[in-house]
C-alpha cells in the first residue's frame, strides 16, 4: 500500500475561500441547530409525542447514524481518486438532497400517534445520514486545503464564525417566523422550506469556491473491513482526547433545546429564548473573530482551556442569579466566547491528529478521523436530546401545559445549568492529556522531509 500524499499549495488561502467554506457550517446549522433546538420542542408540542418516546426515538437514530458516519469516512479514506480532489465534490453531490431532508423533518402528518413517531423516525435518520454524506467530507476539507497549521486554524475559525452567525439568527428568528408563517405545524413547515433553500445555496457557494490542495500522488488500496480501519485510527491517543472531548461538547449542544423550556417556564416568557440565543452567539461570533490572531500566538490547548473555564464562569453565574435575567443572560454570554474558543478549534485539532497518526503509524486517514467529528456531533447532541427528554418526562414534564410541577421545573433547571457545568469539569481534565501541541512542529518537519523523498 503506497500512502504517499503531496501538497499543491500555491498560494495562502485567500478570504473569499475562508468565508465560502464557513458557509458550509451555516449550512448544517441551519439542520443541527434548529434540530437540537427545536426538535424535541417540535415533537412534544406541536406533534404531540410523548417526551420520553422523543429521546429514545431520538437515542435509536443517533446511534445508527453514528456507526454510517464512520462508514462515510472510511469510504473517503479509501477511494482511488488518482489525485483528484475526493472529498469536495460531495458537497455539490448532497447540496440538495440535504435542503430537501430538511423539509421533510418538520412535515409530520396529523395522522395516528405510531404514525407519526414512525413518520418521525424515518425522516429524522434519513435527514442525519444526509448531514453525514455531506459533513464528513466538508469537515474533512480542513486537512485537505491545507498542511499549514495556521491556515487550518483559520479555517476553523471561520466554520466556526459562520455557524455561530447561523446559530445566532436561528434562535431569534426563528418562533417568530412560525407564528408569521401560520404558527403550529404549518408555521414550522414554512420555516423548513426557507432554511431547506438556503442551505442548498449555501452549500453551493462553498462547493464552488473552496479548492483541496492536499492530494494523494498513489491511489490507495487498502484491504479489511471498517473495524480494521477504525483499529488502525483507535491506535490516536489524540484522536481519542478530541473526539471524547467533543462528545461531551455536542451534549451540552443536545442540551440546548432546554432553553425553550427554560425561557418559557422559568423565566416566564418565550421571547427569552431570542436573548439567551443572542447572549450566547454574539459573544462566540466575536470570539471567533479575536481566535483568528490569537491562535497563531498560542497553543490550541491553551486556547480551548482558556474556552472551558470560561464557559465553567458563565454556569457558575446563572447557578447564583437563577432568578435573574440579567445575570442569566450574563452567564449566557460569558458561556458563549467560551464555546468560540471550542469550537473554533476543535477540527483543526482534529486535522493535527491525522497528521500525528501519519507520522506514528504511517497511515493517513482524514476519512475517518474527521468522520469522527460528525460521529460525535450526532452521539453527543442525540444523548443531550436524550438525556433532556428523559430528564423533562422523569420530572412529570406535560407538554402544552402552561403551569409544570415542582419536579418539573427542577429538572429544568438541571439540564439548563448544573450538567453543563460538570461536562465542562470533565471536559478540563480530558483536554490536561493533550500534548500534541507541543510536538507538532518536529512531526510535521519530519512530515515534510519525507514528502520530498518521495
């Protein structure tokens, strides 16, 4: 097996392709966003499915989801391109099947309670393994543009910056634009149909502005199944501190749909959920902003440490001001520059990783590694849904009603503040392994050094 790899690079990555691939990340918040916001809300209160079955429903497709983005990954890793680009042309491939999936998600018929938790399994998955089709490859883009570790930061930073803006806009405009578009389900099969338009274009634009520079010079051939490929990535001791970290990242995401409840019954008014979305999204947009020259100053462990113990401050602050909206919303920001700091680093540290892995086990595989990403992003936000429907339905959360008992808001309040806080703990003691950064420069010269022998 010949892995050999060459870089194409002529010139640095130039900001119409940084801004045209964060569109990409606008994209799929425009489906994971609004899912992990919205989905559980949706289910309950719109369809009418119990909460509980909404988390195993929710738990089943996650985890089949996941092992298919692996599949995507290996697939990628082991495609014959002949030095052609491998992992772009998916994204023009899945740009309209992805808009369309999206549509479908929130067009549950009015039709019998199996009907409609079956309506809803089937479209839920169907929309994730769309998502996976398309973000495994798009993810995986960061290693391909570039070997420059500057550059894939950067290109972090603005995936990260553009969902943010997407994010952002999602949750304030999005309950209005039910109620303008007929409120109730035809208000959220609206809303499906405008943000389903603008991820297919935004997609679009990114397909055809971003460019992969890193080609392979041999077509691999490998032989074994996907367990001996996921052997070989298991070997990362990095791979697996990002990838747990993630995890727990994406189930604080999974959480997010607790802001509906949390707004609505605590706080006493769904208009809150636009100033939590605001509080937590303005602050990760600049963030993500000022991450842009601070990561060519620092280590990434240094940067996304400093990130967690931010977002551990913000939890702290609405634990004391829970009553408070100021202090609530106060919280919520602190949480969002530390969420920049997160994500806006978290898949280049990833694309570090398939480095590492290239230079310890002479063996290069983005596919998988990066498929990683979306694999966590799917586990970790499906167990957040999980575990907040699980959490509402043991608290004896009712759906639709307007007065929810004691157990109830309690419950709220948990997932709303107090789990966040111990995920970032455990997340803290996680990233205190990592220590790539730290020899990175020396794997990457001898990277390099063996390109040119090649």
């Amino acid at each position: 097996m010949d892995n050999s790899f060459k870089s194409v690079q002529h010139s640095n990555i130039k900001l119409p392709e940084k801004v045209s691939y964060g569109l990409g990340n606008l994209a799929a918040n425009l489906l994971l966003t609004t899912a992990n916001t919205y989905m559980v809300y949706y289910y309950t209160d719109v369809v009418g499915i119990a909460a509980a079955v909404v988390g195993t429903l929710l738990l089943v497709a996650k985890i089949i989801d996941g092992v298919f983005d692996l599949s995507v990954g290996a697939f990628l890793d082991g495609a014959s391109n002949n030095g052609q680009e491998k992992a772009r042309p998916w994204i023009k491939r899945m740009a309209i099947p992805f808009g369309i999936v999206l549509i479908l998600m929130y067009s549950v018929p009015n039709f019998g309670s199996e009907f409609k938790i079956g309506y809803a399994f089937v479209t839920y998955i169907l929309a994730m393994f769309v998502f996976s089709a398309i973000s495994v490859p798009y993810n995986t883009m960061i290693s391909l543009s570039s070997t420059n570790q500057s550059e894939r930061s950067e290109l972090s930073s603005y995936r990260n910056m553009l969902g943010s803006v997407g994010g952002w806009v999602l949750t304030v405009i999005t309950l209005p634009l039910v109620t303008l578009l007929g409120d109730g389900r035809r208000g959220w099969f609206g809303i499906a149909v405008v943000y389903g338009i603008i991820a297919t274009v935004a997609y679009l634009v990114c397909y055809r502005n971003t460019h992969e520079r890193v080609r392979q010079v041999v077509s691999v051939k490998e032989t074994g199944n996907l367990w001996s490929k996921i052997k070989t990535v298991s070997k990362n001791k990095y791979w697996w501190i990002v990838l747990a970290i993630m995890i727990l990242t994406f189930i604080t995401a999974g959480l997010g749909g607790v802001n509906v409840y949390f707004a609505k019954y605590i706080m006493g008014n769904t208009d809150y959920v636009g100033a939590l979305g605001t509080a937590n999204y303005i602050p990760m947009i600049l963030g993500s902003i000022v991450l842009i020259p601070l990561s060519s100053k620092f280590r990434k462990k240094t940067i996304v440490m400093g990130g967690l113990l931010l977002n551990v401050l913000g939890c702290l602050i609405i634990m004391i001001g829970i009553q408070s909206p100021v202090l609530v919303i106060a919280g919520n920001a602190f949480k969002g520059a530390g969420s920049a700091a997160i994500f806006g680093l978290i898949y280049a540290m990833f694309g570090d990783t398939v480095d590492y892995g290239e230079w310890k086990f002479g063996k290069r595989a983005e596919g998988l590694t990066f498929s990683a990403g979306s694999f966590s992003e799917k586990i970790g936000s499906g167990i957040g849904v999980v575990i907040l429907g699980f959490a509402l339905n043991i608290g004896g959360y009712v759906g639709g009603h307007t007065v929810q008992t004691g157990s109830a808001l309690n419950a709220i309040k948990f997932i709303f503040v107090y789990l966040p806080l111990i995920i970032d703990l455990i997340s803290i003691g996680l990233l205190c392994f990592y220590g790539l950064d730290k020899r990175y420069k020396a794997i990457r010269t001898d990277l390099d050094q063996q390109t040119k022998g090649v």
